[in-house]
C-alpha cells in the first residue's frame, strides 16, 4: 500500500473502496470493522485526519474531511463513522502538552476512542483524579490503543467543582484502552461493524496531564485553523457526510435497478414508470442540494475562520443547520428509494437493505436531533439559542 503522502486523502479513500466494501459483511457478522481492514486505514492515514501534522495527521479542512467521510460511506456506512468518531477525539491532541500528545498519538497505530455516559466522575487527588465510571456508544473502541472519559470533577469531600461562570467543571480523561473493562452492548439495527460498546474502570488513577477542557480555547496549544473548531462541530459536519453518502449509494443503485427491473403485475420497467422518473429527478436535486449548502457552507467558513483565526457563534449555528439538514434530507432520499426498489430492497445482501437500517440508525443519534432546528430557529430569530450543541 503507499504511504499517506503520496496521494490525498480523497484518492486514497477511494482506492480502499473495495476493500471497505468487501469487509462490510464480517464486520456486520463481527459487530467490529475487520482487523485487516482497520490495518488498511491506519496505512493509509485515514485515522488521522483530524490529527496535527507536527504528530504525523492530516489536519486536514473541514470540506476534505466531509468529502473523505462521504466517500467511505459509499462503501460502508460503519467504517465512515467509526473514521469521523475517532477523527473528532483526535482534535484532543491540540489540548495537549506536546509531549502527553506524542505519548498519546506517536505511535501511527495509535488510536483514541470515547462516548457519553450513561455515568462517570473523576476525584480530584494530588497529581491527578480517580476516576470512576462507565461510557457507552464509543464507536471504533474495540480497536482503540486511548480511551477518553468526559468526567464531572469533585473535590475529595464530594462537592462538584465548578468554574469562574459558576457551571460544573468537566474534563476529559485519557487512559489506555487495556486500563478499561469492555462490556458488549452494541446489539442493534444499523450500524453494527461500529462496534459501539460500553467501557469502564474503577478508582483509575489519571494524572492531570492526561486530561483536557474539551474544546476550550483557553486550553489550546495548537495554534492551526482547523483547531478553532469544536469537535462538535467536525462531528455534525462528518457524520452528515455519512448520511450523504450512504444516500448517494442508494440512489445510484436504484437507478442501476430501475433499467433491469419490471415490477410484478406491471408491463413497464421502474425506468419507464412516469412516477420513478419524477422521484429520481426529484431525490437527484434534493441530495445534491443538501450537499451542496453543507458543502459550501464549511467552505465559506472555513475561510474566514482562516482570516479571523476564530469560529463565531453564527458560524457554529450554520454548521449545525446545514448538517441537520443534510441528514434529514439524505434520510428522505433513502425512504423514497427504498420504497421505490420495492421488495427488492428487503434482502439481506441487497444494495438497500443494509444501508437502509444503517442510515435510521445513524439519524437516531444526537447529530440527526430535530430539536437542532429549535435552537437555530431560536438563533436566527433573535433569541438565546441553546448552545449546548453549537
């Protein structure tokens, strides 16, 4: 395989193509992305998107990394977002002292891997905190070297701790992945090769270097572009390009079927049906169009976060419009042509069945909230908006 150096990123997402194709269905029977296939990413530096150069990533521009996303998604729609997850909780190296962050992400292997909850505290100790807890929902944990815990502090007596503006202080945890106790929980529809289980330890001791304000400014030692951005911010943006590309597939594929197949009862193909002519044209334009606003957006604000060397709350919220939508949208495209394939789709093995489930799996999560547009609507109106997601 070449190194990561010789061709973008892009290009190189597309040579594994068949190869992230090829492994879906172990990794749909495994519930975890093959190991082979995990090797394959971490040569090709797909891991390592989000990660600093002066660490060995790609540091790449919200746009590529979008378009890097899409484009495995194609292929897999688990293998794309176990990519975004671990890419989004990479961006943590920047919080870093420099050498915690070698210690951490040296090794080209190395991978970081979190999730919510459902519990976890960390107790403030000389040098460090004892932490305590368990964190579901880690996608690409199975195959994590770091694993990140977001973590209440409280003091020795039980108090929380709290910051200047009087709000809980949370801090970010990191402890290798052998430290933890994995349990299997990750038995769902769609998704499965994510391997999304549920970690834990017990009174682990973490020393302070080790740990991070997740996205706070003040904290920040990488002074690049790209690390103006919320890790919030890169995961809507990403996983809105899963959905984009899991619908691209299905949409493709759909129209491969509709010149082969006539439906029973009928003396026409679905290509000459007056109805699915009008439902491609239609889902072509809606599809394009959410990429495209999704698209151009980041690319517009990526370049005046490279002017102003900061991201402002108004390019947060157009974010977090533009990938909702693009999520819903693509969730859109997908039931009409799931429906359109008639029970075609049905089957296990078809180009639908699989990519259907796991792209409702994927719009199930916080990134496809609908309550997103309450708090942009809130935004663009003049109000507080709710920003515990911008």
């Amino acid at each position: 395989m070449s190194a990561p150096g010789e061709a973008e990123p892009l290009e190189r997402a597309r040579r594994l193509a068949p190869l992230v194709a090829a492994a879906a269905d172990e990794g749909e029977r495994r519930r975890r992305l093959p190991d082979p296939l995990v090797t394959a990413l971490v040569e090709a530096g797909l891991t390592r998107l989000l990660l600093p150069r002066s660490l060995g990533g790609g540091e790449v521009d919200p746009v590529t990394f979008v378009r890097v996303i899409e484009e495995v998604a194609k292929s897999d729609a688990s293998t794309a977002w176990v990519l975004c997850q671990i890419s989004g909780c990479s961006m943590t190296a920047a919080y870093l002292d420099p050498a915690v962050a070698h210690e951490i992400f040296g090794d080209p292997r190395a991978i970081l891997a979190w999730g919510p909850g459902p519990s976890g505290r960390a107790v403030a100790v000389d040098g460090g905190y004892r932490v305590t807890g368990s964190w579901g929902f880690v996608s690409g944990g199975r195959h994590a070297t770091w694993i990140g815990a977001h973590c209440p502090i409280v003091e020795a007596d039980g108090t929380p701790r709290r910051r200047a503006a009087g709000v809980p202080e949370v801090r970010t945890m990191l402890f290798p992945a052998a430290s933890t106790t994995v349990t299997d929980t990750w038995d769902v529809i769609g998704l499965r090769a994510t391997g999304s289980d549920t970690f834990a330890v017990s009174d682990l001791f973490v020393p302070r270097a080790h740990t991070a304000a997740r996205d706070d400014q003040t904290e920040r030692r990488h002074g690049g572009p790209l690390y103006c951005f919320k890790t919030g911010n890169m995961y809507a943006s990403g996983f809105a390009g899963v959905a984009l590309g899991v619908a691209r597939s299905m949409l493709d594929a759909f129209v491969a079927l509709a010149g082969d197949k006539t439906p029973r009862g009928l003396r026409q193909s679905l290509r000459d049906s007056a109805v699915v002519q009008s439902q491609v044209a239609q889902m072509e334009a809606r599809l394009g169009a959410a990429r495209a606003y999704l698209l151009g957006s980041l690319q517009e604000i990526w370049a005046a976060v490279g002017r102003a060397g900061r991201l402002d709350l108004d390019q947060r919220v157009r974010i977090r419009l533009t990938a909702t939508y693009a999520i819903h949208e693509a969730q859109a495209v997908a039931d009409v042509v799931y429906h359109a394939a008639g029970a075609t789709a049905v089957f296990t093995g078809s180009a639908f069945e699989r990519r259907f489930r796991d792209l409702h799996t994927g719009s199930q999560q916080i990134q496809g909230r609908h309550a997103h547009y309450e708090s942009v609507g809130r935004f663009l109106l003049g109000l507080e908006p709710d920003t515990t997601f911008l």
